[in-house]
C-alpha cells in the first residue's frame, strides 16, 4: 500500500469521525428532550460507528505494513480482519436496538411513553441527509483505492441513514397517536444494520478465502493476454484476492522457436504492463508454453 491510500483512508476516517461524533451528540440530545426511543437508538448506533471508524484506521495501517520474514506476502489481509470486526460490532449495536424495541412491545411500555417531540423529527431528517452524503463520500473514495474496511465502513453510514427513514417514521407515527410505532421503527432499524452487517462480513471473507475475481475482470485479463504480442495461446489464468490485491497466475504459449531469452523477455514484458494497468494487482506469475505452429489456435 502506497502512502496515498493511506492518506486517502485516514482523510475519509478522520471526516467520518467528525461527523458521527457531532451526529451522536444531536440525536442524542433530540432523543431525550422530544422523548423518541427510536432516536436514542439511532444515536447510539452513530457512537457506534466513531469506534468502528478506529477500526477501519488501525486495520489499514496494519495493512499497510511492508513484507517482513514471517509475512512475505504482506499484510493487507489484515484490513479484511479489520472489516469483519466492523461487521460484528455493526451485528451487536443491531441486536441491542432490537432487545430494547422487543421489551418495550412485550411488556407494553410503549403505552406510557411520552409522545415524541418535533425536534426527534428534525434530527431524522437531518440524520438522514447527512449519513446518505457520508455514504456516498465514502463509497467514492473506497471504490478509488479499493478498500474493504473503507467500504464496510461507507455501509455503516448508509445502514444509519436507513435506520434514520425508520426512527422518522416511527417518530411521525407516534406523534398522530401510534405511540408503539416508535418501538417497531427500532426493529426495522435492527434488519437493516443486520443486513449490512452480513454483506460486509461476507465479502470480508472471500477475500480471506482466496476467492477468485469476478468473471468479467477475469475475461478482460483473458483478452488482454491472448492480444499481447507473441502470447499464442492462454493455457491457464488464475486469479485470487488477497485482501484489497488480487494475484494473477499465468500460462502463455509462445512460439517453440523462440530463444529462452525471447520467451524470458515477453513473459517479463506482459508481467509488467499488467501490473503498471491494474493498480490492484499486487503480483502476476507468468510460466511460459511452447508451442507449434501446428497447434497454433491463435
């Protein structure tokens, strides 16, 4: 990792942070005065997401970290560790809104609930706006410097943008006289955060698990290499993500003909250019064929 996706992950964090912090503060303070519930709720989960926040910092610095003697091939795998942490804290703050907007129901506390002030409705709206455009940000810059912890943590805005639309309309529904819409806004929070929670942690994992990428990149290696000068035919592409990278294993059939030299010379040339094309692709192995005119497809 260079030091401008550090920098770029670190800018995205710190603004993130700033955000949630001053986000937490006002919905809480909305939710105690206008006595919402559900906007307590939705404050709690934007404190959650400034720890979560850290965690995405200190996964991306640990990945970040050079190939040593016990690591050789790097540490970015560590960013997905740093995602899947995400995605259970993401899991606990859903089932704690849950267990509170469940008793509350159960027992039938939401009857001597005081109804919901216009400043819980204000502080919805305002959740709303400013989570969506955090989302966005963040997904822009994740996308630009391919990062799973930066994205899980662009989910995090969005599941708190959804959770916001729910405490709205729980908060407006108890305001005309459905004083248990505010709870059953709580749960419908709970299946959002749980949905993002297992997206992210999903897609953390395959990146663990050596999974390969998706067809279509692999297609565009594929007709990248069977139109580079020389390369006769494609034998074997592999490719598998390693963390945020991706390695590509290679076999190319060059003409039998060729000098070692010549054939050394093209496999080193495609091995370059590829990774000089793809800013992810962190290593290609290229093993070169021979091959006959005769069994020429090409």
């Amino acid at each position: 990792m260079n030091n401008d996706y550090i920098k770029t992950a670190n800018k995205v964090s710190i603004v993130s942070i700033v955000a949630n912090i001053s986000l937490a503060i006002f919905k809480l303070i909305a939710g105690i005065f206008a006595h919402s519930s559900a906007m307590v709720s939705d404050a709690v989960h934007s404190a959650s997401d400034v720890f979560s926040t850290f965690v995405v910092i200190i996964g991306i610095k640990l990945a970040s970290k050079e190939p040593d003697k016990e690591h050789p091939y790097g540490h970015e795998r560590l960013e997905c560790v740093a995602a899947m942490i995400l995605s259970i804290i993401l899991f606990l703050t859903g089932l704690g809104i849950f267990y509170s907007a469940l008793k509350n129901i159960i027992t039938g506390s939401y009857n001597s609930i005081t109804i919901p002030g216009v400043l819980a409705l204000i502080a919805a709206l305002v959740s709303i706006i400013v989570k969506e455009l955090m989302y966005w940000y963040t997904r822009y810059y994740a996308k630009k410097i391919d990062s799973s912890a930066l994205m899980a943590d662009a989910w995090h805005h969005r599941s708190d943008s959804l959770s916001s639309i729910g405490a709205l309309i729980g908060i407006f529904f108890s305001r005309i006289g459905f004083p248990i819409a505010d709870s059953i806004a709580s749960i419908v929070i709970f299946i959002f955060i749980v949905k993002a929670a297992i997206d992210i942690f999903i897609d953390a994992t395959n990146k663990v698990v050596d999974h390969s990428c998706s067809e279509e990149f692999e297609k565009e290696i594929y007709d990248y290499v069977i139109n580079y000068k020389d390369v006769k035919d494609v034998d074997l592409l592999r490719t598998r993500l390693f963390g945020s990278k991706i390695y590509i294993d290679l076999e190319i059939c060059l003409d039998s003909k060729l000098t070692l030299k010549e054939a050394h010379d093209i496999a080193e040339s495609l091995h370059d250019d590829l990774e000089k094309k793809y800013d992810n692709v962190k290593h290609v192995m290229v093993h070169v064929n021979p091959i006959s005119k005769k069994d020429i497809r090409k």
